[in-house]
C-alpha cells in the first residue's frame, strides 16, 4: 500500500525535514502531527498520506507508515538576466515523495 507524489515544487531537503517526523509512526498519529504543523510541505504531505490510507482500504489506526521516501525531482531550469549582457542560472527543484504504509500486525511479526 503506497502512494506518490511526482514533481513536487518544492526542494527535497526541506520535504525531507517533514517526512522525517512522521516515519516509522501510525497513520492516525501522523496525520494529526501533520495537521497542526506549520511548513509549507506539511498539507500536500498530509494529502499524500490520506491517499495512501485510501489506497489501502483499512482504517488509519490500523497502518503504520513503513517508509516515508523523498527523492529529487526534475530541475526547472531558468535565466536571470544580469549587467552587462550576463545571464545567470536559476534552479528550481522539484521532489518525488513516496509513502509506503504496512499493517501493524504484519510489522510485529
């Protein structure tokens, strides 16, 4: 039972610091963790993970979350135009999020 999330705007290193808190923890305690944080990645996660219990099809008190993954997406590349005819690169980075979630009594065996 998983779910993702492709091309996230938004770099993974601050996703990261997100799905950290809610690894290794049960479905109904990280979506209230997520609900009352306050960065900007924290709702699409929590949609994220909403989907991922959908996916499964079992009650989110019955699910614990096995891996929370955050790999790099695509790099929107754009042009900042400088002085004298310069052109400097702009990044924007994008995230691929993974939630696999795992019944609790298939963990505890």
């Amino acid at each position: 039972m998983k779910a993702q999330l492709n091309n996230y705007r938004q770099a993974p290193r601050k996703v990261r610091l997100i799905t950290t808190l809610v690894q290794g923890k049960n479905a109904l305690h990280a979506q209230a963790i997520l609900a009352t944080m306050i960065k900007r990645g924290a709702l699409p996660i929590k949609k994220l993970l909403d989907s991922a219990v959908a996916n499964a099809g079992v009650g989110a008190d019955k699910l614990i979350i096995k891996s929370a993954r955050v790999d790099k997406g695509v790099v929107i590349k754009r042009w900042m135009p400088r002085a004298m005819g310069r052109a400097f690169p702009i990044h924007k980075h994008t995230s691929k999020v993974v939630i696999e979630l795992a019944k609790i009594d298939e963990t505890t065996k």
